[in-house]
C-alpha cells in the first residue's frame, strides 16, 4: 500500500554497492534522495533505473545531517505528515514502514520510531543496535525475547542510531533538524537529546525490522593524537556539551586539561603536553559553537530546515 503521506529520505555518497537492493526495497513509496557528490556512478544509475525517485543532487559533501534536512524540507513541502530516514545500506523488510506509521499515527507521543535492525544474513541484530538495546537503555527488551515474556508494543529508549527513523511531522516543526555543528557522526545523538528535551519519546517496534547490511566493515580504534583521534575526539565534546537535558559544565574541562598539560611539563612529557594543549584549543574553539548551539536548540521551531533549497 502505498502511503501518500509518508517520504522516505535517502542520502547517498558513493552508495553502488547497496543502491539497487534499497531503492527495490522502498518500491511502494515516494522516494527522495540527496546525493553527496558521490564519484562511482550512484547519479546515473539512479536516474536510469529509478527515473520516479526524486533527486536532489549536490555539488559537494555536505553531510549525514544537512543532506538530510534538504530531503526532509522537500518532503515537508509537499505536505508529509511522517518522514523516514534511511541509511543507503539498509533495506525495508515487509511491512515495515506501513507498521512504523500506523504506530506513530496512534502513539503521537514518539516522535522518533525504529524497527529492530538486522544485518544482511538476517540471523544477528546489528551489532550497535545490539549495544543501544542493552537492559540498563531498554529495561526488558532482550529479557523479554529470551524468556519469551509478551513482547511489548514499543520499548522506550533515549537513542537508537539514524539508520532507520520514523520522525512526525509534529516532531520535526518542533525540534527542527539536524544540527549543522556536526556534520558526520554524532547529529542523530544530539537530535534525539533534543527530541527527549521537547518532550517526545523515542520508541523501538520489536516486530519490525530492517536491514542493515554494514556487517563486514572492519571497527578501527584510532591511534592516539592522530588527525582521527581528534576528529573523534571533537565529536565527543558535541555529543557532551551540547546536550540540552544538561548543564554544560565545559569550563571544568577546561580546568581539567589545563591541570593534565601541566602535569605533563613538569614530567617533562612534552610531546603529550603538546598534544593536550591541541586538545584544548580544539575544544576552546568549540566552546561558542556549542553555545550557539544550545541557545538554538531550547526554543521550538523548523531549526536548520525552514529556508534549506535542494
């Protein structure tokens, strides 16, 4: 059945390798994709085989998050009442979608839905939907799966990853988008500390499901004060300190690296001292950021959406 008032949103960068099964998956629906200047033919191949998707091209990279406030303004526009997110690597199992929205459509207090993610073997969960639905996050999810207690309708979470969400309408023009401070890598943290703040729920269906198919991509630990270190490193001062639900606190972290950095040079550690004290300017160049941010994200409204062109 095709719902006419939901759009399914699909940022792709590079995304050949999982494009035909997803877009096959999404058959029933409209369909808008924002294409991050991908290089390996992801255009034309959309454009060839699946000429009813709407396409919103790129010129550059711009990101998880702002690519998709691009799609989400498209489908606001053309009167969407439920918008669905979905990673390029993921495919729609059955019903789905269908179960997602008529869920939200009666439960109007989660503004944010997901079904249970899988990976492509469809015998394991997703391995960082695994870790998101632990007891102390979910409370009876897996107790009740392995005792084969009554599934609940819903389990109640304060996060699940963006691969696959259900967002209302009703929640969209009241905690706005993605925020531009993260461009990859963190935004769906900090959207759903926004959602929780605005007072809406974000809830998992257990019986439904969606493929994630990431399974063979290797977790790197980043070396220590790498450029990739830093960069995670960055994402986790965001993640923290832009967390509206509490108190920033950051001039404490910034008394704790200075106290670490002169530690280090009385150690006569300089290469770590060096290291911290870029630490600390990274975060002191953040610190206005993450204000701005905050302020932005206590009010209401079509924040990063309203305005945004394709």
């Amino acid at each position: 059945m095709k719902l006419n008032k939901v759009y399914i949103i699909i940022v792709t960068y590079n995304g050949m390798h999982w494009l035909e099964k997803c877009l096959e998956s999404c058959a029933n629906y409209a369909v808008v994709i924002v294409d991050n200047a991908s290089t390996d033919g992801t255009v034309s191949f959309i454009e060839t085989n699946f000429p009813n998707v709407v396409l919103l091209k790129q010129t550059k990279n711009l990101g998880f998050g702002q690519a998709n406030n691009l799609g989400i303004r498209y489908a606001l526009d053309q009167g969407a009442e439920h918008v669905f997110l979905l990673n390029q690597d993921a495919y729609l199992v059955d019903s789905v979608l269908d179960d997602l929205v008529a869920f939200q459509t009666r439960h109007s207090a989660y503004g944010v839905l997901s079904p249970i993610h899988i990976t492509a073997s469809q015998q394991k969960l997703d391995r960082n939907f695994s870790m998101f639905m632990r007891k102390e996050i979910s409370g009876q999810f897996y107790s009740d799966f392995v005792l084969g207690n009554s599934l609940a309708p819903v389990y109640e979470v304060p996060f699940v990853n963006a691969a696959a969400w259900l967002l209302s309408k009703d929640c969209l023009e009241t905690v706005g988008g993605f925020d531009p401070l993260f461009f990859h890598y963190g935004e769906d943290d900090n959207y759903c500390q926004r959602v929780l703040y605005h007072g809406f729920k974000i809830g998992v269906l257990p019986k439904s499901y969606v493929i994630h198919d990431r399974e063979e991509r290797e977790l790197l630990k980043p070396v220590e004060f790498s450029d990739a270190y830093y960069k995670k490193m960055e994402k986790s001062y965001k993640v923290k300190f832009a967390d509206i639900n509490r108190d920033p606190h950051i001039n404490i972290e910034f008394k704790k690296l200075k106290r670490r950095i002169l530690k280090l040079q009385l150690q006569l550690k300089l290469t770590r001292a060096a290291a911290f004290k870029k630490e600390l300017r990274v975060l002191q160049e953040l610190a206005p950021k993450i204000e701005a941010s905050r302020t932005v994200n206590t009010t209401q409204g079509l924040h990063y959406i309203k305005g945004m062109q394709g």
